[in-house]
C-alpha cells in the first residue's frame, strides 16, 4: 500500500484520502446500525489516511 502511495502526485494522494474518508464514513455507520462483521476495517482505514496526510506532508515540506 504505501509504494503505491509513494508513486503518487499530491492531486492523486488527495483523491486517495476522499475515497479514504467515505469508506471511513461508511465502516462507521455500518458499525452504528450492527452491521459491520469485520471491525478491524475501521483501524486500517483510519492508519491508511494517516499514511496519505504524512505523505501530503512531506510533498508539501519539500516544495
């Protein structure tokens, strides 16, 4: 996941945490209404958009 994500421009990296954050949106409600079987989603979702905002960071240091 993260080599793929270094191989990406900012405009990709931003797009990367949209989808990011609406499947994040989306693992929450599941979880509220009891309908999420896999719970460990949740935390890999949330650790992946931490990876993308480190890496927008870091573009944004380096420019």
């Amino acid at each position: 996941m993260l080599s793929l994500l270094r191989g990406k421009d900012t405009t990709g990296l931003r797009e990367e945490l949209i989808v990011l954050r609406q499947m994040q949106l989306k693992l929450i409600m599941q979880k509220a209404s009891s309908n999420l079987d896999k719970q460990h989603q949740i935390r890999q979702v949330r650790r992946n958009i931490a990876r993308v905002k480190t890496l927008l960071r870091q573009h944004n240091v380096k420019v």
